[in-house]
C-alpha cells in the first residue's frame, strides 16, 4: 500500500484540531511559570547589587531618590513574576493531559513562594534604609 500524498489525506476530525490547539497551549504556557522562578530572584539580586553598587555615589552626591526608585522598579518586577505565576495557575486547570496540568500548578506554586521570598528580602533590605544611614561604614 503506498502513502497517499499529504494534500491527498482526509482532513483532521474536530477532535483532532482541538488535541493540536491544547497541546500548542500547553507548550506556550509551559513557559509562563518559568517567569516566576527567574523574575523574582533576579529582582532581589539586582536590588541587592545595585544598592551596593550605588551607595558610594549616594553617599557622595548625598542623595536617595535613586535607591527609593531602584526599589520600586524591582518590586514591579517581582509583581510581574507573581501574575505570571498567577496566570500559570489558573491555565493548569485547563492543560490537557491531567500529569502536565500538575506539574503546571506545582511550578507555579514553586513561583509564588520565590516571588514571596524575593519581595520579602527586598522589603526587609529596603526598611534597614530608614533606620540605617546609607553612608555608614563608606
């Protein structure tokens, strides 16, 4: 029997065309928890080096505001990895097969408490700036 030519092939049921659009979906949204995982930390390290890096310069020119805005740049970032990680549980529920709907919510849930932990070590940093002169020690 020989192979029928693909543009001689009976066109794909319904259910077919609906497997191809989940699992396009699944591979796209694979992604979205990832963004948690990576944006959160990277936050928290970027305010960690940049608040290092910056402190000679405030303490020369005797300003803050750079500090103040570095830490709110951050923390948007750690919003961001929270709604990725948000978006990626609630697209879990509707993955298809159920073992990758699980493994979506774990990687989610896994963001959510990097987001957590990064936003808390960003926060704990940044209240030390009020009680804590920034030229101490420079």
């Amino acid at each position: 029997m020989t192979r029928k030519p693909e543009s001689h092939r009976p066109p794909e049921t319904k259910d077919e065309d609906s497997d191809l659009i989940l699992a396009r979906q699944e591979g796209r949204e694979a992604l979205t928890p990832w963004v948690g995982w990576f944006l959160a930390p990277m936050a928290w390290a970027l305010h960690q080096g940049g608040g290092y890096a910056m402190a000679p310069w405030l303490c020369e020119f005797q300003v803050r505001w750079p500090y103040h805005v570095l830490t709110a740049v951050v923390l948007t970032m750690c919003a961001a990895g929270f709604g990725a990680a948000l978006h990626a549980l609630r697209r879990g529920r509707k993955v298809r097969p159920h073992r990758s709907a699980e493994r979506l919510r774990m990687m989610a849930l896994v963001g959510f408490m990097l987001c957590a932990a990064a936003c808390g070590g960003i926060v704990v940093e940044y209240a030390g700036s009020f009680w804590i002169e920034l030229c101490t020690g420079v």
